[in-house]
C-alpha cells in the first residue's frame, strides 16, 4: 500500500521538539500578559471577503497566496493567511470596541499561504500577533514594539536590528503615490505584469515586489519620509522620542511598507543579522482605517505578527539552548505481579495529587525498567518488589545525587518528600 506523506509546505512537530515549542509559546504569553493583553480565537477560516477588504486586492498574499474554496453551500472560504483581519472581524462583531479602551489582544495560531517553502516559513505556519485599538498616539505605537523587544530579550536573541518607517496617510500618500507613477513611469516596459497592475490601482505595492529586477528598480524610488503630511510627520517624531525615552535603539528604513494594504503611519520590522536573506523576524505598524474599513466604528489600531517558526530557528542559529523539558517527578518499578499491582495504585494516586509520576507498562525486567526510567529523566525512583510489599516500606532514591532514603509505600508519605526536595 502507497505510504501517504505530509503535504508539502507543511511540518511535523515532533515530540522531541514539542517542549520547545511549548516554552516559545509560555514566554510569548507571560510577555503578553505583563504587557496587560489578553488572549483572542478566532475560526481557522473565514468568508473570503474578509481578506479581499482588509488585506487588500493588490496584495501579494491576496492575488498569489490565499488558500480559497468553496464550500458545501457554495460560499467563498478562504483559510486565514494572516490574523489582523479576522481579530478586527471579531473586535466588530461582537463589540469589543464598547468596553475599556484601549482594548489589547494576542493570538498565537496557524495561518495558510500558498506560496514557496522557505526558511522559517511554510505553508502552513504559525504567528504570534498582538493587536491595539482605541490609541491613537505614538505611545502606544511605542509599547507594541517595546512588548515585541522584550520577548526578543527574554529569549536571548540580540542579533536584531529594530528598523522604523512611516508610509503616511491617505492624505499625504495620495501625493507620494503621483510621485512613484512618475518615477516608474519610465521603467514600465521593464515591470512585471504585476507591478504594470499595481501602477494603476496601488503604487505603494511596487516597493514590496519579489521579483528581482522590479526589486532593483524599487532601490531607487522616492521615499515616503519626503511625502508625509504635518500631521504624519509629527507622529513619527514622537515616535522617535518615545523609543529613545524606552532605550530601544532604532533605525529609520524608508523602505519599509510592509506587504498588507491596511497599514498607515508607522511600520516596522525586526531583522535578524544571522539567518540569511529571510531575515524579518517581526513586523507590524499601525492601521487606523481598517476598523471602520471592515464595517465598525472609527477606531485607530495597530499590532505586529511574528513567526514562531521563524523564531526558533533564529534561537537556533544564534545557539541559545532553550530549557530541557522536565522529566516525570518519580519512577516507580515492580518486580513480580503484586508489586506491579501496588505500583499502578500508587503511580495512580500520585498523579491525583498533582505529581508527574511514571511506570513501566510493557513487562520490562528491572534493569531496564531503571533505564529506561533514566532515558525519561526521572527525578526519583522507587523500587518495590516482596519485601517492600511485606514491610509497606521502600527506598526512594534521588537519580541526580544517588541519595537513598526510606519512605512509607502512601502517596501522601512520597508526596510529602518530593514536595521538599
């Protein structure tokens, strides 16, 4: 029978990889929280709509990469290709925006893209997000990329580059778009066909082009930095000041858009120096339009996306070795029948007592049952065989120091020991 294989653009998390994961999420959601945001969900897909109105029809990710059918009741599903769209999609539906302002949620959660594997991002792959509404200053443009910087710190990654830019409004970007028709005007027998679109219905996207040549006539483009309205350039300078007031060194990158339609005034992004061309590690910005834009009230936000994938492998090429997972509390091994018997009740009761606790399950002889409680990593053993039976008592022995030492065959008397050591 043909062996089935994983989907391509797709990964196995294996066991032996699932602690880290479940550390990288741990920190990213102690972060969070003392940054004062709370945890969001949201379905795996949503109406398609969603994504053509929010991310926007010119972009990449809408024109190339989203994973769209249809269903049984022939509606337009797209599975999600990023989290921004469908936290504004709940904040409006259900009236988040009524309570507290300003109103700040996270989401650790898959997203779909159909687009060539890569390194540190599949087809499918999993963010960290975080999203603001209801904060319309440079303050709080600045605690987004302080919470970002202080994840980075906790994980001990330093190899990154804070970069900042702003692409204006709809009010200054209306003269910055004149500019880039003008000045790709004159290369537009050399454009794809993409960018010969994007000319007409969104001269921002030609700065975020993959193609090579496109990219390399890009370099040289107007910057929106020349462009901004008073009122832009004003909020960039706080910005500025803000960071400096945080200690967050930065650097102005005016080549920064960003790839999604939604963002206005601020982005930004974090660069890893040491993981090769793929090299962003977190960006985000600012969105003031999108909520109303999507059918709410006028709401100013902003957030950023990360790739734990991503992030990992950043940990990984800058050797910080995460925490080892934790092995069970104690390993509790039977010789004959009725010590097995005791062993289930007592590995049993342990485990209703909140400790990790471990048996052999698979008839082992005693020698291996020790190694294999070694392999796990258990902190203690416990061996009871006739004689521990006849006397309720056995010798609980700590497999770090070798220290042995009686102890009565309860769980509360075991409990009690662990507890203390």
């Amino acid at each position: 029978m043909t062996r089935i294989s994983i989907p391509k653009g797709t990964k196995d998390v294996l066991p032996s990889a699932s602690h880290d994961w479940q550390y990288l999420e741990s920190v990213l959601r102690g972060c969070a929280a003392d940054f004062g945001f709370s945890e969001i969900r949201f379905p795996a897909f949503e109406h398609t709509e969603l994504f053509l109105r929010g991310v926007g029809d010119t972009t990449d990710i809408v024109q190339k990469e989203m994973y769209t059918f249809e269903d049984k009741g022939g509606r337009s599903i797209t599975l999600r290709p990023e989290g921004t769209a469908s936290v504004v999609r709940s904040v409006i539906e259900n009236g988040l925006y009524a309570g507290t302002l300003p109103l700040k949620v996270y989401y650790i959660a898959p997203v779909f893209r159909y687009e060539k594997p890569q390194a540190g991002r599949l087809r499918e792959h999993h963010q960290f997000g975080v999203e603001m509404f209801g904060a319309a200053g440079a303050a709080a443009d600045a605690e987004v990329i302080a919470l970002a910087d202080t994840f980075l710190r906790r994980l001990g990654i330093e190899s990154l580059t804070v970069s900042i830019n702003s692409i204006g409004c709809p009010v200054c970007r209306k003269r910055y778009h004149e500019a880039l028709r003008e000045y790709f005007g004159a290369y537009k027998g050399e454009l794809c066909p993409l960018c010969l679109d994007r000319m007409e219905r969104n001269p921002l996207r030609l700065l975020d082009c993959k193609e090579q040549h496109c990219g390399e006539t890009a370099a040289n483009a107007p910057v929106t930095l020349d462009y901004l309205c008073d009122e832009c350039h004003t909020h960039f300078e706080a910005l500025k000041r803000e960071l400096d007031l945080l200690g967050i060194t930065y650097k102005i990158d005016p080549r920064i858009v960003r790839g999604l339609d939604y963002y206005t005034k601020t982005v930004f992004e974090f660069v890893a120096t040491n993981i090769g061309a793929q090299s962003t590690v977190c960006g985000g910005g600012r969105y003031d339009r999108l909520v109303e834009q999507l059918g709410g009230p006028a709401l100013p936000g902003l957030g950023f996306g990360c790739g734990l994938e991503r992030l990992l492998m950043v940990l990984a090429e800058s050797g910080i070795a995460l925490p080892a997972a934790k092995g069970p509390d104690i390993f509790v091994a039977a010789m004959g029948s009725s010590a097995a018997e005791k062993t289930a009740q007592l590995v049993t009761a342990l485990r209703r007592a909140g400790f990790a606790a471990e048996r052999d399950v698979t008839g082992r002889s005693l020698k291996a049952q020790m190694k294999y409680a070694d392999k796990l990593g258990a902190n203690f053993s416990l061996t009871i065989g006739d004689n521990e039976l006849a006397e309720n008592t056995a010798t609980l022995k700590n497999m770090r120091t070798g220290e042995a030492s009686p102890v009565a065959l309860t769980a509360e008397a075991i409990g009690a020991v662990l507890s203390a050591r």
